[in-house]
C-alpha cells in the first residue's frame, strides 16, 4: 500500500513538473470567427458597409487581413473586383452645412485609382463603392486571416455577399391637393404619377418636369410653378451647383449619392405650388369651378447611383391653361 501511494504521489509531482514546464499560449483566438449575416446582398453601383466580423470572444486587439475574393461558383480570383477605378475619398469630414460648393467639397477629397471596394483591417468590414457598376452580378466568396497575440488563422470562405441589379432610385410616392386662394381651405385632387427614369449611367444630373394630366410640361421659365414659403423644393436640394431653369424642367447638377444628400426642413419632400391662374382642375373637385383654387404637388424621391435622371410628375385632373 506504502508502495502504490508513493507510486501515485511521484506520478502527481511528474504531471505537475511537466505542466509547469508547457508554455501557456497568449490569448485566445477563436476557431469560429464568421460573419453573421453572411450572404450579405450588395446593390450594383451603390456605397454599401457590410456587417463586421464575429470574432467570437477572440482576445483583442484582432487583426484582419483579406486574404481573396473569388467568384462562388467558378472559384475563380475575381479579377473585376480588384480592378482599378477612379474614385473620390474624403480626406476630411464631410460638413454638409459647410462644404456647399464644388470647391469647397472638392478641397476635403481626392480621387484615387483604386479596387471598388475597402477592407477594414480592424473590423473585417467590407465596404463597396458606386464603381461596382463595372462588375458582374453574381456570388463572391471571400477568406479571410486572423491574427492576435495567441497567432494566426486563416478562415477560407469565410464570409459570402452577392453583387445584384437593384432600383438606382427610390420613389417614396407623390400627393396633391388644392388651396383656395387666401385661406387654409384645401382638399385633395387624384395622386400625381411620379414616373423615374435612368437616361444614363455617366454624368450626375437630375431633370424634374411637372406636366399636366396631358402631358403638357408647365413653364417654370415663368413662373407657372412656385416654392411654399418654408417648404422644401428642389432648389433646396441644390446644393453644389446653382439650378437651372428651362421652360419646360428644373435641371439639379449633383455631385455625390445618394440625392438628395442632406434632408431639408420636410425631410425628403419636395413641394410646389401651381397658381390658380396657371392650372385648370377638372370640374368636381373643388368646392367652385372658379379660379381661385392653386394645385400643389408634393413629392419624394431618392437616387442612389450615378447617371443622369428623368424625375415626371404627372398631374391627373389639373390642365396647364394660364390665363
């Protein structure tokens, strides 16, 4: 029995010697580090942030490093992604308040030759430009390495995002309703048609027309459509360029997306009013066939991706006749 415990006891101080002799790795680095929204869906041609990485309890500080991009199904390196594009970075914050002038923004940003996309070393975040608009559509798959004071690891496919076609505009809708002249009498006239159209991928403009129930493009020239008091219109919006006025459109130059980049009082919208001796609306609608009741649409969009836009507002039961 002496033999077996004094047995047992050397056997305890030999483990004990050997543990304290095993180097205790630094740290911890997880063996499950993922991206939890993964696949994550990325529009063509928009500035998109994707969700960083799980580290799953690694000791920090963690950094990351992208290892390859490839296309999901061919496994192939994408080439297209890594191919260099013109871009703008800011090279200082951005002060919509502030930097209200081609120059001013131009002189907080820069443009570089660069991939259509950021990897952010800290957070494993992928970050995509409007310059995807010159890469396919389809599945990428993507590794990443992970390395902290335990090591490194390597993670292969470790995150999945899927590059596809989407709307390069926002149409939040339109309304219209009538006033009459010298009072806060009003009521509703049928809901304006805002029809968005894309003319082209290249330069960045926005054409707004508002045209009547058949099709008749009211004058802006000459007034036929006028701002509401402390309401937001579309020059409210112009922030970088002055507006331009034509007969039948108001014409915005922009240069960043989305637009409009900063909200105004009204959020979003953008209202006009149509003088009761410009417009005709239909019989039935107002209180009197009289010509004392305005027509003011109201409307909201938002655009996404560069080009130059068509913005229409067609006003059903209004007839362009100033009188």
């Amino acid at each position: 029995m002496k033999t077996s415990f004094k047995n047992i006891i050397f056997t305890l101080l030999v483990i004990a010697l050997v543990n304290a002799c095993t180097k205790v790795p630094n740290g911890y680095l997880s063996s499950q580090i993922r991206y939890p929204n993964s696949p994550d869906s990325v529009p063509i041609g928009v500035v998109k942030q994707l969700n960083p990485v799980d580290n799953d309890g690694s000791s920090s500080p963690v950094v990351y490093e992208l290892l390859d991009i490839r296309n999901a199904v061919t496994h192939q390196h994408a080439d297209s992604l890594y191919m260099l594009q013109d871009r703008y970075v800011f090279t200082s914050q951005f002060q919509s308040d502030v930097d209200t002038t081609v120059e001013l923004l131009n002189s907080i940003r820069t443009k570089i030759s660069a991939p259509c996309f950021d990897f952010n070393v800290h957070t494993g975040a992928l970050t995509f430009y409007g310059t995807t608009s010159n890469v396919p559509a389809g599945t990428y798959e993507y590794d990443v390495k992970a390395t902290n004071e335990y090591g490194s690891k390597i993670f292969k496919n470790a995150g999945i995002f899927i590059l596809y076609h989407g709307s390069p505009y926002e149409n939040d809708g339109a309304a219209n309703s009538w006033f009459q002249d010298g009072t806060n009498t009003s009521g509703t006239i049928s809901t304006p048609i805002m029809d968005i159209q894309q003319l082209s991928t290249s330069g960045d403009r926005v054409i707004l027309e508002l045209v009547d129930k058949n099709g008749t493009p009211f004058n802006p020239n000459l007034n036929e459509y006028i701002s509401r008091g402390d309401r937001s219109d579309f020059r409210t919006f112009a922030r970088f360029h002055p507006l331009i006025v034509t007969d039948t459109a108001l014409i915005c130059d922009f240069e960043l997306t989305p637009f409009p980049i900063v909200p105004g009082a009204q959020g979003y919208t953008i209202y006009y009013r149509i003088p009761s001796n410009k417009a005709l609306i239909d019989p039935g609608i107002t209180p009197t066939p009289d010509r004392i009741y305005s027509t003011n649409p109201r409307f909201t969009f938002l655009l996404f991706q560069d080009g130059t836009y068509l913005v229409r507002i067609q006003m059903p039961n209004v007839t362009r006749d100033p009188i």
